[in-house]
C-alpha cells in the first residue's frame, strides 16, 4: 500500500464543472503539498497547508490532519486547469523527504 | 516560469555510462532536491543538498550522486548506467529544507539504451 493514495486516478468534467481531488495518506507529516504538472514535465507548487484551508483563485485545499486526508477543489473548471494533479507529504522526522502520489490526470472538456 | 533551469532537456545514453545532470535553482535559494519521475508515476525523492551538503536521501544506491556548488547550482550524477534509470530527473529548490514551497525545473528525460 502506497504511504500517500490519491482519488480519482482519472477525471473528466465539463467546463465549469466542480471538481474535487482527494489525498488520504498514512504517516505523520509536517506539511502536505498540491503540485500541478503539465504535459512535458513541469511541475508547478499550487499549494503547501499543514492545517485548515487555503485559497488561490478559483483553487481551494483543505486538510484534515487528524483524518489524514486532503481535498483539492477547483471551482469553475476551465480547459486549461487540464493537468495532472500530484499530493505529496514531507513527513514528520525525514526533514527533507517528500513522498508523491501517483497523480491524478484531470481533462475538462468545452 | 520558477527560475529553475535545468540542462540538458532529453538525452540519450547507453547501459553502463555515466550521466550527469544539471541544475540552475533560483536566485536565493540554498537547498535543492532532485527527484526520479518514471512515466505515468509520481516522482521518488532521491536527495536534497542544503548548503552544499547531502541533507537526507531516499532509496537509491550509491551510484547516484550529486553535489551543490557555493553558488547553490547542482549536479545529479548517475554511474554505470541501468536501462531502469530511464526516467524524468526533476530538481526542486527552495529556500529552507522542509515546509517551504518548492520551485521545479523542467527536468531532464534521459533515456538508457
């Protein structure tokens, strides 16, 4: 069992559609981290939250730190948001390790 | 744009060479951390340097090496070439070694024939 799961694998919306990305992981962490990468390689940092809920435009992420488990919201989806969605935890006593999901590939459609 | 260039973009090398990878993190930043991506995977911490010294490493044999410069630029350097080791290198850098916002590169995609 992979130390950080993510829900769906796939995803396919419609422009301005509400879509949500889950993370459930299983070890102690100091900080979650939601990075968007796009076709090429890229990867480009969206979020880092070790509690409540940040806000970045039309994107929100949420933890639950006791619950282990977070949730990328994006509002409004637009063709361009399509990307491939990665969690990932520095966890707690590693100091500089983080551990990736595999990824959750999103395609919105017009 | 992250101000994290790496160099070369693709490259091609043959099972037991050597390979050595580059990148250029942004102004300020003094640690940097390269990671493995095979395709349809997510990607696999192999080392962070801070401050020109190894500062934590995950799973990877000894034949991949890197080093940071004063200037906070870094190498990945990986010996006797194994046709798993084709894969996306990424490096990341950032300005504290844990619980900051990380700054990719494009990678490298290296391919081992």
């Amino acid at each position: 069992k992979n130390e950080v799961e993510q829900s769906p694998q796939n995803l396919t919306a419609q422009e301005g559609e509400f879509i949500t990305i889950n993370c459930s992981y299983s070890v102690g962490i100091s900080a979650l981290h939601w990075l968007q990468q796009h076709p090429g390689g890229g990867i480009v940092s969206l979020f880092m939250l070790s509690s409540g809920k940040k806000k970045h435009g039309r994107l929100i992420a949420t933890i639950n730190i006791q619950e282990k488990h977070s949730s990328l919201h994006i509002t409004a989806s637009h063709p361009r948001d399509s990307a491939v969605y990665i969690c990932a935890v520095s966890e707690a006593g590693t100091a500089s390790k983080l551990t990736f999901g595999t990824g959750t590939r999103l395609q919105v459609t017009l | 744009e992250t101000g994290v260039t790496q160099s070369p973009t693709h490259l091609i090398k043959t099972r037991g060479q050597q390979v050595t990878l580059r990148c250029s993190s942004q102004s300020g930043h003094n640690t940097v951390s390269w990671y493995q991506q095979a395709l349809g995977q997510g990607p696999q911490f192999i080392f962070q340097y801070y401050r020109e010294e190894e500062n934590g490493r995950g799973n990877f044999p000894p034949r991949f090496s890197g080093l940071q410069f004063p200037n906070y630029s870094s190498e990945l350097n990986v010996n006797a070439l194994e046709l798993d080791d084709s894969a996306m290198y990424l490096c990341a850098s950032s300005t504290k070694t844990i619980n900051e916002k990380l700054f990719f590169g494009s990678g490298t995609q290296l391919s081992v024939l």
